[in-house]
C-alpha cells in the first residue's frame, strides 16, 4: 500500500491510503522522491479513469457504444483493418467483432470492402466524411484545449513528453498482453450481451483473411 494519500488537504479523503499492491516508487531517493513518485502513479490512475469517462460521454454524444468508439479509434490509425486484425487489437472475439462492424456500417462509419490485392480478403474501412462529421466534432473542443497545452512547452520539452507517452504505450502493450494470456478460460461465467475478450494475446497475422465466418 502506497504510503502518500490523495493531495485533497482539508477532506475526509485526505487520510485514504492509495491501494497500490506494494509501495509505489519505494523509498529510494528519500521522502521527496517516494512523494513524487506516488504522486505520479496516482495521476496516471485519475487520467486513465477520466480517458474511460469521457469516452463513455463522447459514445453517448454520438449515438454509439463504448466499445464501438474504442474500435472506431483504433480502426482510424489505420484506415482499414480485417475483421480479424481489429479483433486481435482488441482483445474481443471475432464473433463479437462481427458486431461490433454491423454496428458501424449500419451507422455508416465504416464499410467492408473486398481487398483490391487480394480478392479472398475483406476489409473494414473507415467512412473518413461520416467520422469526421459525427465523432472527431465531439473530440474537438479537447483537441483545441490540448493544443493550447502544447503551446506552453519547448519542443525540448514535448520531445520529453512525447518520450513519456512512448514508453507508456509499450508498458500498456505488455500488461495487456499479460492479462488476456491469463484471462480465465471461455467457459468461465461471463456478463449476458456483454462483448468478451478473446482470451489469448493478440498476434500479428500476415497472411490473407477470408471474407467467410469472424474475419469477415
């Protein structure tokens, strides 16, 4: 358990001990540095709940799940996936990716399409003009605030933040690969209608994915 409480001075919160597994940062470095130390875990943690937060508000906004948004954010990097290379980016089942794209075409943010250089393999592709129009809108208040808080730091400075965000992407990637190659087995009692992770870790797939059953 972390030995540094909330930075809420005055409140009843003030004497509630952070539930880390194991002191966060230790003592190395002395009093100060554990203090720093512990205040970052806890930022980490408050901005991770918000992210979840405002992407439940932005899918309520749209008209669409939360699950549906992430999807339709980690499809937007790319362009066009597979049914198959979405659902192994994101942890849920083919058979629940399968939905997840009859949502969104139906809606019309995304069609499937057969791929032009490989006829056997359909795509996802993002309807760039309904995406722009119906979600990036609702990010783009934020978006501008972000910027402005960009503008306050050298480029040295976003260099480092930039670098930070870097290694916290790739610590994300690994624990998430940890916790789905230990998710518990398909059988195990699971919420009813809710979308499940597929149990094992996602992988790379450079062969052709046919356009037939989950990898449509």
């Amino acid at each position: 358990m972390s030995q540094e409480p909330p930075e809420t001075p005055g409140s009843a919160a003030e004497a509630w001990v952070l539930p880390w597994a194991e002191p966060f940062g230790g003592t190395a470095g002395g009093s100060e540095r554990a203090r720093l130390a512990a205040a970052f875990g806890a930022a980490l943690r408050r901005t991770g709940s918000l992210m979840q937060l405002m992407g439940q508000a932005a899918a309520d906004r749209i008209g669409i799940n939360a699950t549906d948004l992430n999807c339709l954010n980690i499809l937007s990097f790319r362009g066009q996936m597979t049914a198959g290379e979405l659902a192994r980016e994101t942890g849920l089942t083919t058979a629940s990716i399968t939905g997840v794209v009859d949502r969104l075409e139906k809606a019309g943010y995304v069609r499937r399409e057969r791929d032009a250089g490989d006829r056997r393999r359909v795509v996802v592709r993002l309807v760039l003009e309904r995406a722009i129009s119906n979600v990036a809108s609702v990010f783009l208040p934020m978006v501008r605030a972000w910027q402005q808080m960009a503008d306050r730091y050298t480029d040295d400075e976003l260099r480092l933040i930039l670098d930070f965000y870097d290694q916290m992407e790739q610590v994300l990637r690994e624990h998430i690969l940890l916790l789905r190659d230990s998710a518990p087995p398909p059988d195990a009692a699971q919420p009813a209608g809710a979308d499940q992770p597929s149990p094992g870790p996602p992988a790379r797939d450079n062969g052709a994915e046919t356009g037939t059953g989950g990898d449509r």
